[in-house]
C-alpha cells in the first residue's frame, strides 16, 4: 500500500477548464437549438415517469451534455444497478463482513461490497470507453483509463458509501462527480513512465467542486433512488425492479429553505470548538426562534441516506472537524463536492462552516473537510456560530 500523501500539482487552478459548459451557456445553446429545432418545450409540462435512459438522451438533445457525457451517466446508472442488486442480496450470499483484513489507504476497513463494488464502478466506467482519469475512495491514486476513445471525462466516486451499515440492512449509497478533463493533462502511455502517468491524473482529478458538470448519488434501501444533476436542477429515478430501469419520480427537487431536522454524529460533542456546542445547544430550544418547538435529531450514519432526507424534509447535516480530526471524516472530491453541487441546484448550500465546499482547492486526493449542507437557512445558521 502506498503512502497516504497523493498530493496535487499546482497546474490545476481553480480556472474551470476549457470545456466546461456555464449553466449560462447551457441555457444560451439549449435555447437556440430549441428555437432551430422548432421544438415543442412547455417548461411546465411533467416529465415524471420518464425513464433515466430516456432523460439522458433527452439532456443530450437539448445540448446540457454531449454524447460522451450521456455515456458515462448511463454507464454510472448500469454499475447502481448492479450494486443495488448485490447489497439487497449481501445477507444470503455471503457477501456481508470484512474483506480478508484489507484496509483501503485511509487506513479504513474493507467490506467484501466495497471492493466488489468498487470493481463494478471501475470496470463499467472503463467499458464506457469515456473516461479519461477515475479517482474512488477505495483507490490509493487516481487511474488513467487506457480503454478511452472520446470524451476524457474525469470520474470521482465513493463506490458504497456508509458500507459499515451494510451487515445491518440499513441503507448504503453510491457517491459521483464528474469533470471535463484537462486537455493538458491527458497522459500519453506510448511515451511517458508510469510515474508521470500518475502525476497526470492526479492533476486531472484535483479540481474544486465548482468545476463539476454533472454529479449524483445512488441510495440502496427501501427503494433505490438515483438522483442526479446536470447543472440545471436535480432530478430523482426510483428504480422499477420489474422493468430494471430508473423512472423519474422527483422532478427538480428543491430543499425546503429551512427545516427543524439536525443530523450530527452528536457523540462527538465533548470534541466540537465552543461555537458548535453553541449552536447544537441552540437546536434544543428552538434554534433561532428560540422558545420554539426544538430541533428533532435524525442520524443513520450513512451520507446518502442523510442527505437524501435533508434534501426532501429540509434541516441540516453536519460532519465537523474536531480535536481528534479537524477536518472531520468526509472526503473533499468525492462526498461533499458532489453533494455540495446537488445542495446548490437544489437550492440550498454546501459549506465547510467558514465557506462554500465548491471553492474548496483540494490539495490532495483523500483531502478531509468540515462538512454542512441542507436548508440554506440553516447553513447560514450554523455559520454564524463558526466565526
Ligand atoms: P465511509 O466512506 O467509510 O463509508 O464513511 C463515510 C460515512 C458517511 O456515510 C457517514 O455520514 C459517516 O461516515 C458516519 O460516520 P460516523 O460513524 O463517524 O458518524
Ligand atoms: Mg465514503
């Protein structure tokens, strides 16, 4: 196993990378081929019950992604799938526990699902043939992709996150963001040496949130749900085990404003700095409108879970730093950069306490961040107790 120290280059500035499409030049193009293509479009007409393989196309054809990028989003969709139908079966096939004593390099236990899914995610965005660079939670360092013809797209992923909840049936989830490749960074196998390779693809990988042009989450419970967005709003697929396709049933989710909710791992309280016993004392009488009805604690410990109710009840989660860990337990690139995307086309935040995650520059790989988001009311009650 290799050092835990994958640090990124200094090449990638926070500048988004050529390709990169603004949600304003996606509206600008999406209205002109609308306009060209004489295409019928009421904006207020439902599109619930459309299936993801339909909408991806669709998102294709109003020029919000191009051709690669419906790819990998299909391929991503196809992996959930496939991990959705392992974890519900993990019980009977034996697939539950540790994973031979392996630890990932962050130093955590493996379960036997969090390397077969990670094999799953890598090997289907492989056969994508539009990768360029994949970066997972379980991986040491980010991987060029050989197998790449087209599109070079830049894949970062928790393959099962929340996996120690797995032995219990309590619900996991599937973490990704997605960026336009570097097109300086793109590493050349006939000539450079594995170690420059490498280097390449850490600089590929190590872009802050803010440049992402596509991230999702997959949630493995009652039901599982695949929410995604694109840049232009969130969308959820609950998956129809009888036809094994997603079907939209959450069109362009939007976080209630605030929501009296908190969902802490609140046993680390004796850790926290004196401004966050502040404020989570504060939830118990009611928050800012103190002598109210107090806040209701809800914590599976599993992000996905967390936030997809945070997402459709409103409140707020939060995995701060502490005396132990002051950067707190969730990773940068891939948990709180794509839930922070998510949070933001949603309409509510993303912060590491004292700012926006999507500003954050990662600086290594596995990098740590404080971590709030929910209801934008109650991100910025929850900053103002951090100053
Ligand atoms: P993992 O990536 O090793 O699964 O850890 C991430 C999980 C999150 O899903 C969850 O929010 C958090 O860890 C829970 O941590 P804790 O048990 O410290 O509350
Ligand atoms: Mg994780």
């Amino acid at each position: 196993m290799r050092a835990n120290a994958v640090a990124c280059a200094q090449k990638v500035t926070s500048a988004a990378p050529a390709k990169v499409l603004t949600a304003r030049t996606r509206r600008t193009r999406t209205t002109i081929i609308r306009a060209r293509a004489g295409a019928k479009t009421d904006a207020k007409k439902s599109e619930m019950g459309t299936p993801f393989s339909t909408w991806v196309l669709k998102q294709e054809m109003i020029d919000t992604i191009d051709n690669e990028h419906a790819i990998v989003l299909q391929s991503i969709s196809v992996a959930c799938k496939q991990i959705a139908s392992l974890v519900q079966r993990a019980g009977l096939a034996g697939m539950t526990g540790l994973a031979g004593g392996e630890q990932n390099i962050q130093g955590e236990d493996q379960k036997k699902l969090d390397v077969i899914s990670n094999e799953i995610f890598c090997d289907t965005l492989r056969l994508s043939g539009r990768t360029g660079v994949i970066a997972s939670e379980e991986e040491d360092v980010p991987v060029a992709v050989e197998e790449t013809y087209g599109g070079n797209y830049v894949c970062v992923f928790d393959p099962l996150d929340g996996s120690s909840n797995i032995d219990a049936a309590v619900s996991t989830g599937s973490i990704w963001g997605i960026y336009a490749g570097d097109s300086q960074c793109v590493p050349d196998f006939s000539t450079e040496t594995p170690a420059e390779v490498e280097a390449k693809c850490v600089q590929n990988v190590c872009q802050p949130g803010e440049n992402l042009v596509s991230a999702g989450y997959c949630m493995y419970s009652s039901s599982t749900i695949l929410v995604v967005s694109v840049g232009e709003g969130v969308y959820g697929f609950t998956l129809d085990t009888a036809v094994g396709e997603f079907i939209m049933t959450h069109e362009k989710i939007q976080i209630p404003k605030s929501g009296k909710i908190y969902s802490f791992n609140e046993g680390n309280y004796d850790m926290w700095t004196p401004g966050l016993k502040k404020y989570m004392d504060s939830l118990k009488t009611g928050g800012k409108e103190k002598g109210t009805k107090p806040y209701s604690a809800r914590y599976i410990g599993s992000l996905v879970g967390d936030f997809h109710r945070t997402m459709l009840y409103g409140g707020i989660y939060g995995y701060p730093g502490d005396t132990k860990n002051p950067n707190g337990k969730l990773r940068l690139l891939y948990e709180c950069a794509p839930m922070s995307f998510l949070a933001e086309q949603a309409g509510g935040a993303g912060s590491t306490g004292v700012g926006r995650v999507l500003k954050v520059m990662p600086e290594k790989v596995h990098q740590r961040v404080p971590f709030f988001t929910g209801s934008s009311d109650e991100v910025s009650y929850l900053e103002s107790f951090m100053k």
